[in-house]
C-alpha cells in the first residue's frame, strides 16, 4: 500500500501517529489530526484536537486502555515536547477531542521536562 500522507501540512510537520481499528490518527506539529483509512488509503476526516496550541508539537501519541463516556475509542496520550513537556490524555470523539487530563512531572516542587516519549502498556494498564 502507498502511503500518500506529506511530511508537511498546511505548514505544520508530520509528528505522533496512533492506530485503531482501521483508522490511523496522524498528527502534525500544533495539534492538527487528520483520520486516514488504512483500507481505504485516504484521508477521511481531521480536526484540532482540544490540547492544540503552538507549543503542543504532538511528539508522541499513543491509545491507553481507558474508554470515556463516549465509549467506543480507547484515551488518547500526546505529549507535548515543547514548553512544559506535558501529556494530554483526550478523549476522541465525533470531529474532536474532549481534553480529560493533563499529566506533568515535577521534581522539588518545580515542573520537569520528562515527558516527552510517553507510552501506554495495554496489556498491563501503565504509562512507561
């Protein structure tokens, strides 16, 4: 299969991809998401996500094993990796993001950059 999605969108670069089901949530640079059919091979749908911002670069995103009251598509982690070096959890949801938690680190009472690679264990429910 063809992968047809540019490095560049709308002048934001490609970052964090997550997959489920058959849908590939492809992220840029600032918290844009666009939603590519893996059968299909097209987009089909995008959006800013609720965390969006110049500082969200979306470095990382990845499903957590948590369902919203929405119920169908596992929490979405992104993490920041630019500013504060947070991780939005966001509930996916028709043509948006619902932002249900922001994680950070802090170390002596001060904010640390540590954030940046987060990952989700399903199988065992944790953040590495």
């Amino acid at each position: 299969m063809a992968y047809p999605i540019v490095g560049n969108y709308k002048g934001r670069s490609a970052q964090g991809m997550a997959i489920h089901g058959s849908i590939a949530y492809l992220f840029s640079d600032g918290g844009r998401c666009r939603l590519f059919d893996l059968y299909k091979s097209e987009v089909i749908d995008e959006f800013l996500i609720s965390s969006h911002s110049p500082q969200n670069h979306v470095n990382n995103a990845c499903f957590g094993v948590e369902i919203g009251s929405f119920g169908q598509i596992p929490f979405l982690y992104i993490t920041e990796c630019k500013n504060k070096f947070r991780c939005f959890v966001e509930e996916i949801l028709p043509d948006t993001t619902q932002l249900v938690q922001t994680i950070s680190a802090t170390q002596g009472g001060k904010m640390i950059g540590v954030l940046y690679g987060l990952l989700t264990k399903r199988r065992v429910g944790s953040i590495l």
